[in-house]
C-alpha cells in the first residue's frame, strides 16, 4: 500500500487547536499515512505537539514563517506557501514513494478520497464543494475526457483549481526537482500544477466517481476573538489557571 503524506498548513489562532484536532481524528481512520502538520511560525508550540501525540497519528511537526514582507503587506497574504514548500523540501528529503496531498487545517475531507489518491500515478483531481458562489470547483469531463475546469473565479489560470481538489505522486514530485508554490495570493495551486509541467491534460486522472462526486469541502470557520484574561485572584489556584495556558490571548 503506498504511502500517503498529508501536508497541512497551520498557524496559531484560537481555532487551531479544534481544527488540528478534528482533521487529525479524520485522518486516523487512513492507513499507511504521515501527517505533515507545518507551522507557521518562528519555533513549535507545545501544545500543538501535545494536541497531535494525543490524536495519535503520526506527524512529524515542523515550522515554517511566512517571509516578513508578505506579512507586512496591506494586501492579500500567500497563506500556507511556506508551510507548503517545507512540506515539498521533507518529501524530497525522506520520500521515494507514495502520494502528497495538502490539507488545509479547516477544510472537511471525506475518508474515501484518501483511498482513492493513494494511487495517483502523476497528478489527480476531483470536486471541491462551498467553493466561491459556483458552490463548487471541478474539472469538467465531456465524454470520458477532462475539457476545462468549471470554478466561480478563472482568472487567466491554466488550472482554476481548489488546494483541497488535487494529489500528486511522490515519485512524479522527484521528476519535477524545481516544482514549487510561489507566493502569488489566488495562484498558489496554478502556480504549482504548472511548475510540474510538461504534464498532459490526458495524464490527469479524474477520481470521485470521474467528478460527479463531492468529497472535500472548502469550509471555513469563524474567527473567534482571542480569550480575555481570567482574574488571577479568583480562579489562580484552580483548573482554570491550567486551561488558561491553552488559550490565544489578544
Ligand atoms: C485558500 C488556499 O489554501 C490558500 O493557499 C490561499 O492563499 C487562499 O485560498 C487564497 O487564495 O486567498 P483559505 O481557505 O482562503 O485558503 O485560507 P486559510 O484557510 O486561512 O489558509 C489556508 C491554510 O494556510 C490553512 O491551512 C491555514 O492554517 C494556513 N495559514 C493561513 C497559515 O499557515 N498562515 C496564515 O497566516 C494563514
Ligand atoms: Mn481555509
């Protein structure tokens, strides 16, 4: 059974305890996996550590910032580039085999596709749901063949696809030593796919039923606002002064 590597992107807010903990409960229902879970941030936190050894699926826990001028910048940022590309340095680094996927920290995965990736030959895709007002993005095949991609937002891409909606092989990532994503908002997939080429629109194999099912989802969580501070002198010698610590503060 070849392996499966899962990089998923993550940083400190006060939802990545939740979200870390619901994807890792879905990915323990796959065999044969490793959980790539990549920080962005300057050095790892405990607690992230402490939340994935309870799960109990293996990870290796990395980190990667994002670069300060995209941080800085007033505009939109290149969210999970660098937890990414860190993900494609480990893969080159300690794989020979298997699959790589990115899963971003709150999206909503549906078990089978893993089975079906796991066999990926080059790069495959499928349908991702709650994507842009279209509802959904996905290749479009007319008779048999992939013909386009149908997606709320084209923008000149040659592939207007979602992250969570393509797997690429790990041997066929070896063949593409330079492939990487830039740190273009919008173009983060486009910009991948495309960095694998030459790869034929025929090579792309179409999975999830050849696209007539949904089984990931674009989902979103609210923000919620950082935790106030609890009042030390009441609760300082109780549970509470141990749960404060898990807690983003403003
Ligand atoms: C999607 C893509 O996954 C992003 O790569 C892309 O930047 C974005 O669309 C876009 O084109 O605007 P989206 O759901 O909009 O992402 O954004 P998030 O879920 O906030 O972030 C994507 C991933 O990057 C998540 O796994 C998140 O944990 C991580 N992230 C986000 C960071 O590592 N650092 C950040 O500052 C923000
Ligand atoms: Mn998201």
């Amino acid at each position: 059974m070849p392996p499966l590597y899962i990089i998923t992107p993550t940083y400190r807010r006060p939802e990545q305890l939740a979200e870390l903990t619901r994807l890792g409960y879905t990915l323990k229902h796959v065999l044969n996996l490793l959980w790539l879970v990549i920080e962005d941030a300057n050095k790892t936190n405990p607690l992230v550590a402490h939340t994935l050894d309870r799960i109990g699926v293996p990870y290796e826990y990395l980190v990667a910032p994002m670069p300060e001028q995209y941080k800085l910048t007033k505009r939109a940022k290149p969210r999970g580039v660098s937890n990414r590309n860190r993900g494609l340095d480990y893969l080159r680094a300690n794989a020979t085999e298997g699959v790589l996927y990115f899963a971003d920290d709150d999206n909503t995965y549906d078990v089978n596709i893993f089975e079906q990736m796991r066999y990926t030959k080059k790069v495959s895709m499928w349908p991702v749901g709650l994507v842009t007002k279209t509802g959904v993005s996905s290749p479009i095949i007319r008779e048999g063949k992939l013909d386009g991609y149908y997606d709320g937002w084209i923008g000149g891409r040659k592939y207007p696809v979602d992250m969570a909606g393509f797997a690429v092989s790990v041997k066929f990532l070896h063949e593409r030593p330079h492939a990487k994503m830039p740190f273009k908002p919008g173009y983060e997939e486009d910009g991948f796919l495309r960095s694998l080429a030459p790869l034929q629109n025929n090579e792309i194999e179409l999975l999830a039923d050849e696209c007539r099912e949904i089984l990931t989802w674009h989902t979103q969580t609210k923000k919620n606002p950082a935790a106030l501070p609890f009042n030390q002198t009441r609760y300082g010698n109780t549970n509470l002064a141990f749960i404060e610590k898990l807690l983003v503060r403003p």
